[in-house]
C-alpha cells in the first residue's frame, strides 16, 4: 500500500466519483411505488410527459428488479444452508445494475427531474438522505485531508494539545470551586440552624406572652360576668319584692273596696299615693339600672383599652427584645474585638520581651568575652 501522499489528479479523481455516487443516489431516492403511483394518477401527466415513454420504462422496470432483489434476499436470509447464489440471481443483480446506470444517465439528460419527483414523494427515505449527507460530509473532510499541509496538521495538533492542558487546568479549577461551594453550603447551613434556633425561641416567648394574656383576659371575663350576674340578681330580688308589694296593696285595696266605700276612696287615694311611690321607686331603680347600664359600658371600653394597651406593650416588649439582642450582638462583636486586640497586644509584649532577652543575652555574651580577653591580658602581664 503506498504511503505517499496522493496527487493533485487522484484527489480531483476521488472527488468527481463521490460527486457521481451522490447524484445517483439523489435520483434514486426518487426511485419508489409512491412516485410511481403518483405519475399513475392523474396528477401525474405534465410529469410523464416530461420524462417520457422510455423513462418510464426504465422507471417501472427498476421498481420490479428491486423488488425481485428484495425478495432473493429476505429468502436467503430465511433458508439455512443456501447461501450459494444461483444463476437466476445473479441475471438479476446483473439486470438491476446495468438498468440502475441507463435510469441514472436518463434521468440525468431531463433538467429538474428529481424536483418534480419530489411533489410526487410524501414520505422521503430517510435512510438515503442520511446516507447522503454523510457522504457529503466525508466529502468535505476528504478535501480538507487532502489540501491540508505538514504545518497546518502540526499547528492543529498544537492547537488541540493547548486546548486538552486549559481543559485539564478548567476541571481542576472546577473541582476547587466545588470544594469551596460545598464549604460555603456548609456553613449557610451552620448559619440556617441557628437562626432556626433563635426563631423557635422568639417563638417560644411569643407564645408565654399570648397564654399569659389569654389568662388575664380569662380572668376580667370571669370578673366582669360575675358582677354582671350579681347585679342582675340584685334587680331581680328587688323586683320580686315591688312586685309582692303592689300584690299586696291590691289585695288590700279590693278588700277595702268590699268593706266600705269611703274607706275604699280612703284606699283608692292610698292606692294612689302608694302608686306614685312605687312609679318613684320604679324610676329610681330605673336610673339606679342606667347608672350601672353606664358603669358596665365604662367598664367594657376600660376593657378595650386595657386589650389596646397590652397589644401596644406586647409590640414594644418585642422591639425591646429585638433591641436586646441587637445589643447583644454587638457587645459580642466588641468583645470578640477587644479580645483579639488583647491577644494581639499580649503577643506583640511576649515578642518584644523575648527580644530584648535575647539581646541582653548578646550583650552579656560580649561583655563576659571582654572581660575574659582582660583576665587573659592581665595574668600574661604577671
């Protein structure tokens, strides 16, 4: 096999057959019953006589080969032991392939044909109009394959090696970045439970005050409608008690009545005099009954106030609370700073006493080979 690089002439060779084998199958994609079920009916007519008579023999004469082909084929590959072709068929691939090259180079001489085929053809092959993009697209790389350099090939390799090193560089940086999100998750984690603690506390107190105000707004009922039933037990013991009164001062009328009449004027006139002071006694019970009719109201909107003012207190308890813990907050941001001043100031004097150790320890170091030079000179001297 040789392993030169091909020719200007074998390149422009391999092009012109691929050219020739997409416009054969472009013509026999149109090449069907459903085409010719269509140039059969009566729609049809402009289109057969455009291809003409022989045309169309070639054309139905192709559709029975590959059918007959079709057939040898489906029965050879259903039989066992008969993969040996007969003489028979291969009349027929030999009949199929010299009438494939007449119907191409037929089709070939009319313009437009295969457009004018296509109106015909509802349902395109989509396996030989696969087949041909494919066969355009290795076409084009053959092309490209065969005017390509030396240099322009190693360009490409250098530029896919660069591209391979960033892509090996962007997934590292990738995993980083995942650790770093992961570690960030994390700590909005940590960070979502502890506002969830803090909430389920604020919630926790929110809930005492409301018992806590539920409980005084038991109690004000409970007074209030016990005093409401002691008064209206009042007002009716009193009531009962008039009533017998004005029983008995009739029953004592009638009899008076019966007895003697001027004694009955005497009682009507009593009866009278009691009358107007039962309507005075009515009257002052009357006004005693608005009078704490009134003292119930007061009572009521005292209620309503005490209700508004404990809803007031209750929002600026909370303000309050919020407030506290905001000072909280930052009494803990300024210890923690202060801390960290601390710590920093207590390092800086660690490190300045561990230097100025060090340097009297040079210092010392000297003096004490000064004064050792000065014993040496002076026990020389002796």
């Amino acid at each position: 096999m040789p392993t030169s690089k091909p020719t200007n002439i074998d390149a422009q060779r391999i092009l012109a057959i691929m050219d020739e084998l997409k416009e054969k199958l472009t013509f026999l994609s149109v090449v069907s019953p459903q085409v010719m079920a269509g140039l059969q009916s009566e729609e049809g007519g402009a289109a057969v006589d455009l291809m003409g008579p022989e045309l169309m023999r070639s054309f139905s004469e192709q559709l029975r080969l590959e059918d007959i082909y079709v057939m040898a084929n489906n029965a050879a590959e259903g039989g066992f032991g008969h993969n040996d072709e007969t003489e028979e068929q291969r009349e027929d691939v030999k009949s199929l392939q010299k009438n494939t090259l007449e119907l191409c180079r037929k089709m070939k001489s009319v313009p437009h044909i295969v457009q004018e085929l296509r109106n015909y053809q509802e349902t395109r092959p989509v396996a030989v109009i696969q087949f041909l993009k494919t066969l355009a697209d290795m076409q084009e790389l053959t092309l490209k394959r065969l005017t390509t350099t030396v240099e322009e090939e190693k360009s490409r390799q250098e530029l896919l090696e660069h591209y391979k090193s960033r892509e090996s560089e962007a997934s590292t940086r990738r995993m980083q970045l995942e650790k770093d999100l992961s570690h960030i998750r994390r700590e909005m984690e940590r960070a979502q439970n502890h506002r969830s603690e803090i909430l389920t506390k604020l919630k926790a107190d929110l809930i005492n005050v409301k018992d806590s105000k539920q409980e005084k707004m038991a109690s004000l009922r409970s007074y209030y409608e016990t005093r409401m039933k002691e008064c209206q037990e009042a007002f009716d013991a009193r009531k009962d008690e008039l009533q017998k009164k004005i029983n008995a001062l009739n029953e004592s009328n009638k009899k008076l009545k019966s007895t003697n009449n001027d004694d009955e004027m005497d009682q009507k006139k009593k009866a009278k005099r009691y009358e107007t002071d039962v309507e005075a006694v009515i009257n002052r019970y009357d006004q005693e009954v608005k009078a704490l009719a009134k003292t119930f109201q007061e009572e009521q909107d005292n209620l309503k106030k005490d209700q508004r003012q404990l809803s007031e207190l209750r929002e600026h308890f909370e303000k309050v609370e919020e407030e506290k813990q905001c000072i909280a907050a930052e009494e803990a941001v300024v210890g923690a700073r202060r801390q960290k001043l601390d710590n920093e100031k207590k390092l800086k004097s660690e490190m300045a006493a561990l230097l100025q150790a060090y340097w009297r320890g040079i210092i010392q170091r000297e003096q004490y080979g000064a004064m050792k030079k000065q014993a040496k000179k002076g026990g020389k001297k002796k």
